[in-house]
C-alpha cells in the first residue's frame, strides 16, 4: 500500500501569471519534493485559487493588478482550503481505498492522526465517502462508506498505516520547502507570504 498527498487540478489554459506546465486534464497531482518547477507552479496555482474569494472587509481592498488580486485570498483569509488529501492505494493492482472527496482537503490530513491516536474514526468527504475506522490493532479503510455492503475494504496494521501518513507527512513537507524555493524565484516580491500561506493551507510548521 502506498499513500500520498494529492492536490486536486484541473486544466489551466488561461492562466498566465507564472508557468504551470503543459494542459493536465481533471485529476490529482501528487504534492512531494521531486516535482518539477511547473508542477509546483501548478500546486501553486491550484490553492490559490481554492481561496480565490473576496474576503471581509477587515483584510482589506482587492488589490487592482491581476498577480496581487489573484493572490489576495491566499494571503489574507484566516481559514485555507487546499483540495485533495491523503490517498492511499494498493500499489499491486492500483486499487483507490481513500479517494479524497469534496469537502474534506488536505488543510484536514491530522484527521489521519485521530484515526490512529484520537477517536478512531474519520471521514474523507463525499463522492465517495472514503472513510478511515481503527479496529483494534488495525485500521479498515473503505473506500464509499455510504455503500459499505458492497463497498471495497481493506484492513491494515495500525503500525503500517502510521509509517504510511508519517511518509505521507513528509511529501508534504518536501514540497513546502520546494515551493519556498520555487517562490523566491517566480513570486520574489510576495515570497515570504505565499510560502507562508502555503504552510497554513497544509497545517504545516514552517522550519527556519
């Protein structure tokens, strides 16, 4: 089994503001620190746009230039979103049993450490409605728990599943750094404070 933070994509043939790679169609780009710069500029682009709203007057006006107003969201709202999550899948036969849903993201991947160390039990939003149970000495992982009699189901280890989300933990982490870097070369005027909205999109300490 493997698992990986994945960011949810979709086609960017519109934007402009920093390079973003070739088209990718609807899908899940896994976030780690072996992406190339326009993956990142893509991871980049993605959550932004997840908090690309007008927020309350308190945080001040919109900014009138396309970069400063694309960003100001990312920037300013108190509360994140990064779309996607921790996907886990046998990597035998390619089989999904978390598939991240809509309303959950990966602002949301402690929800793992309840899971092994807290209530026992956490869901991955719907369409499908993946959900992870600790049973004992092992955690099941269904993949629609809104069609669990005829929903797929595996049990694993307790012990596998937490080297699985400290592994998964750490592709996060990579990719936080990476994106520091990569932001000091395309954004270098809001470096600091992309990087650092970055980390609270992931629920991530930044390391000095």
């Amino acid at each position: 089994m493997v698992m990986h933070p994945v960011l949810e994509i979709f086609a960017a043939d519109d934007f402009t503001l920093w390079p973003v790679g070739e088209l990718q169609p609807p899908g899940y780009l896994v976030l780690n620190g072996d992406m190339t710069p326009a993956e990142v500029g893509m991871a980049v682009m993605r959550i932004a746009d997840c908090n690309d709203f007008e927020p309350d007057e308190e945080h001040g006006p919109c900014p009138t230039d396309p970069l400063g107003a694309f960003l100001h969201g990312l920037l300013t709202m108190p509360d994140l979103i990064a779309a996607g999550g921790f996907r886990v899948t046998d990597s035998a036969t390619g089989s999904v049993f978390v598939e991240p849903g809509c309303c959950g993201g990966l602002e949301a991947w402690r929800e793992w450490l309840e899971v092994l160390d807290g209530s026992g039990c956490s869901s991955f939003g719907h369409g499908p409605s993946s959900m992870a149970e600790r049973v004992g000495e092992y955690v099941r992982l269904t993949f629609d728990a809104d069609a669990k009699d005829c929903s797929p189901m595996i049990e694993l280890p307790v012990d596998e599943v937490r080297t699985l989300v400290t592994g998964a933990q750490q592709d996060l982490r990579n990719f936080l750094s990476f994106a520091g870097n990569w932001a000091t070369n395309h954004l270098p005027a809001h470096a600091i404070a992309v990087t650092t909205a970055l980390a609270r999109a992931l629920d991530l300490e930044l390391t000095r």
